[in-house]
C-alpha cells in the first residue's frame, strides 16, 4: 500500500552486517579449519600420528595397525577443500574492482592474494601427498584440468595428475613470494599466522617450495631449479620464522588434541618413539627431548603429598607436572597391540607432555629446524645445516642450552640416514609431514619403527599367555610397511564417480599400497 524509493539502497544496508565477509575473518578462520582438519584427535590422533609411531593408542588399536576409520578420510578432503574455497574467496574479494577497494583497508591487496596462493599451495600439498592424483585450482594456471572450487562450472571436477599439481604448487608458491610487497603488512589487523609481516610469508613461501621441491626432485622436471631458487629467494632463519596456528589459553577455542584429552585419554607417546628417544634404540643416545614430548607415568610423592586428589591427567592439563629425568618413568606404550593386550600394558604408558596437552598449543605449518635439514640434503649432507636443525628444534622445545650442547657434541655425523631420523625427531607431532618424509625417503628405518611381522617388546607380561613379546600384524590385507596413501572419499566415489574411476585408474588403483610418483621407499 506505501513504498519509498528514495535512498532505498542506503536504507536497506546494515552496516553492522556487511554483504561481504572481511578479509582477515575468512583468513584466520581458514587457517583453523587447516589445523583442526590435519592435527585433531581422529584425521590425525586415528591415523598418521600412530603411523609414523609417534603415538600408540590405549583403545582402537585397530587404527593403529592401519585400518583407520574411513570418516576421517572423508572429513580431512572435506575440509581441506573448504579451506581452499575460502582462499580463494580472499583472492576474488581482492581482484574484484568492486570489493578491491574495501578490501585493501585490510592489507594490500596484493599481499592478500599472495598470502591466500601460499595456503592454497599449502592445502593442496596435503592433499595430494595424502590422495594422488586430486581435483585441483590455480590461480596462476588455467590449465584444463584444473577445475576444483568452480562448482558453477564444474559440478563433478576432473582430477589433476600429481606431476601436474606438484609442478603448478612450486610455480604458485615462487610467484607468490615474488608478488609480496615487503613494505606493507600481509594484514593490517588480524594475522594470527603471520603477525602482519610480509618478510614472514615471504619466508614462508620459499621454504614450502624447498619442502615441495625436495619431494619430487628427479620426479618432477624443474624441481631442482626450485630448490636452487626458493634458497636464493630467502628460506626461515631462526625460529623466529616459524608458521603455526596458535589456539586460545581458555576453554572456547583450545587446540585440538588438548580438548579432546578433557574428556579422554586415548593416546599415549609410542613405545618405539621413546625408545629412539632414551637411545635405547639409534645411535643418538639420551635425548633431552624426551623430556618435553612425553609426560612422566608417575606422580613424585612430593607432588602426591601436596594435592592427593589431583591426579596426572589433572596435572598435565593445569600445567603443574613436574619433569623428572628418570628414565624409569618413561617406556611408552607398545605400538601395533592387538586390542586384547593393550589394557594391560596402559598402565606403564606416557601421556603427551604438557608442552603438548595445552589449550594455547602452536600447531605448526612449518618450522626452521625442518628448513634446515632440508639444506642439509641440498648440501651434500651438510654437518653444519644438521646441527643447526638438531639445535633448532630443541631451542624450540625449550631444552637447556647446557643440554643442548651435550648433546649436539655427541651427535653421530652428518649421513642422510642420521639427517633424516633426526628430522623424524624434530617433526614431532606433525605427523602428515613426517609420514610423507619416510614415504620419499625410508627414514626412519627398522632400526626405529615396527613394520609388520616384525616381533616387539612388551612393556609387562602378557597376563593371559606370559609372553613378553609380540608380532605387529597389520589389519589391511597385502601391507608389509607403512601405507602410501589413504582412500579417496566415500563421497567422491559417489558424487564423482567418472572421474573417480579415472583417477583410481590414473595411479594404479584406489588402495593403500599404490605408492605416490615420488615415493620411492
């Protein structure tokens, strides 16, 4: 009956809800989805975090001996690609004329765009170290296959040959560290990744393409160029440099594996880790870092005489555990078990410390200890880049420099099987890398992990059969070491089965022992 038509648009716009989300919010809210998808109790606690044996579990061990819930499969490639789609959305926010402007008040737009192809490269990696062959987007490429994020287009997209993907990522992440303007921030506000610093993402930037480079060097053509360039370019220098996600000192947005150890405890440091670790096993010896990754057992009675109630759990969570050097109260629990023999051997088991079990934990992207092993291979085996990643990473742990350089003046000298185990030891807890590395690699070796059908130490009798020892007998018919890669989704080979059916087809079948083109273990 009554309508107006003047100042309509100014009318109806409410400024307290803008139409398009602000750029840092989409930012800091994708970064999240990256870490809570590769690092929470299931994608990662279920599956490649026992794996690389890292970890054991006290219940499920089904997980353990690979046969890993096929959920989690599907929700890691779910939320990678969600993540994704919201890069993206930063990248058209900043090219689009009409939203390039507001965006700018952010950051500059170029360093938005820069910023969001480095994540991009990022989720893309994980995904096809993990997959294969994957559907997959570019910013700087239009290749026809490449037709991920572009539903309007393309409902059921193609999937993208790894040599194709793993080539397009160090193209993406060279251009991208060359677009960043050093002399404006990344985000005026807002950055919880990279603080604002345009050198940081810089730096961030040609390091994964040194991480990616050396993956598919003699795979990929041009790889050995990148890894040449991306260290011309500027790699992380200290540990200042270092990338992570950082969650909140409170109950509301904890990091993930401390709030599910709030109602559980499944976990537990593996038996085989801790034994590298003690020097029971290698030829390191005694690691300080035993001491900041795992949890003692057993309560001092100091600390049970002042507050009997507070059990270690208790402890752990409120920060209060003391560390203790006894050796004795570090044994892990054994990796692999038949679930009928775990209870059993629980009791003897080491939680994670809680240096890990806190909510404001930094899950780390990538680190400079791991830059630095990764020079120590483009070097020949380089003793010096070695140390430095060594000490590196026990900097970051907060190890004693006393310590410290005990220990690195016994380390055994540079040879890639001592270079590679020692970058196993540093890239604790980022399981998905490490699993990649032995993959590429072979490292850590027999000596260290527990491969299938081979015989393992219990920590105490068996209390049904007596015996101290036990086979590690995977679940999944035909695997004698570790997996290759996980399942394509349930989803995908429903919705897009086409192009499933092709891809399967593409890398040699849709199974947990087709190796990936750089894998050559």
């Amino acid at each position: 009956m009554v309508s107006c038509t003047q100042d309509f648009d100014e009318i109806n716009t409410n400024p307290n809800n803008p139409e398009t989300a602000l750029t840092y919010g989409v930012w800091n809210a994708s970064n999240k989805i990256v870490t809570d998808a590769t690092r929470n109790s299931f994608e990662s606690g279920r599956v490649t975090l026992p794996w690389v044996q890292y970890s054991a579990q006290t219940a499920y061990t089904e997980e353990d001996r690979y046969q890993y819930r096929l959920t989690s499969g599907d929700a890691l490639w779910t939320q990678l690609y969600t993540a994704a789609s919201n890069y993206k959305k930063i990248i058209q926010v900043n090219t689009d004329p009409e939203t390039a402007v507001q965006a700018s008040a952010y950051g500059s737009n170029a360093n938005q765009i820069a910023a969001s192809r480095v994540m991009l490269s990022y989720v893309f990696l994980n995904l096809a170290d993990t997959f294969g062959d994957i559907p997959y987007y570019s910013y700087g490429n239009s290749d026809a296959d490449f037709q991920a994020l572009n539903a309007n287009e393309y409902l059921k997209p193609k999937f993208a040959s790894q040599a194709k993907v793993y080539a397009d990522i160090m193209k993406e992440l060279k251009e991208a560290s060359e677009m960043v303007e050093t002399s404006s921030s990344v985000f005026t506000k807002g950055d919880l990744l990279f603080d604002g610093n345009p050198t940081k993402l810089k730096k961030f930037a040609n390091s994964l393409r040194l991480r990616v480079a050396t993956r598919v060097k003699g795979v990929v053509p041009g790889a050995e160029a990148h890894i040449t360039d991306a260290i011309a370019q500027g790699v992380m220098t200290s540990n200042d440099d270092n990338v992570g996600v950082t969650y909140e000192a409170n109950q509301t947005n904890p990091s993930p594996m401390y709030n599910d150890f709030l109602t559980r405890s499944d976990f537990s440091v593996s038996k085989t880790f801790i034994d590298l670790l003690k020097g029971t096993n290698g030829n390191f010896g005694l690691d300080p870092r035993l001491f900041k990754y795992a949890s003692k057992n057993k309560l001092s009675a100091e600390e049970i005489a002042a507050d009997p109630n507070k059990t270690l759990k208790a402890r752990i969570l409120d920060g209060s555990l003391s560390e203790s050097t006894d050796l004795s109260l570090y044994t892990g629990q054994p990796y692999g078990l038949d679930q009928s023999m775990s209870t059993a051997q629980s009791g003897q088991a080491n939680f994670f410390s809680k240096y890990v079990y806190k909510p404001d934990y930094t899950e780390i992207l990538m680190e400079y200890s791991e830059v630095e092993f990764l020079l120590s291979e483009a070097n020949g085996w380089s003793q010096l880049n070695y140390v430095n990643g060594v000490t590196a990473s026990m900097q970051k742990w907060g190890v004693s420099s006393t310590a410290i350089t005990a220990f690195v003046a016994t380390l055994p000298p540079a040879t890639k099987a001592n270079v590679l185990t020692q970058k196993y030891v540093a890239l604790y807890m980022q399981p998905y890398e490490a699993w990649a590395e032995y993959r590429r690699t072979g490292y850590p070796d027999t000596s260290i992990l527990l491969l299938p059908g081979e015989t393992y130490a219990l920590n105490v009798p068996d209390p049904t059969t007596g015996a101290t020892t036990y086979v590690f007998e995977p679940l999944i018919a035909g695997l004698t070491d570790l997996p290759t890669r996980l399942y394509y989704p349930t989803v995908i080979q429903t919705l897009n089965a086409e192009n499933y059916a092709a891809a399967s087809a593409a890398i040699g079948g849709d199974t947990m022992q087709t190796k990936l083109i750089w894998d050559k273990n």
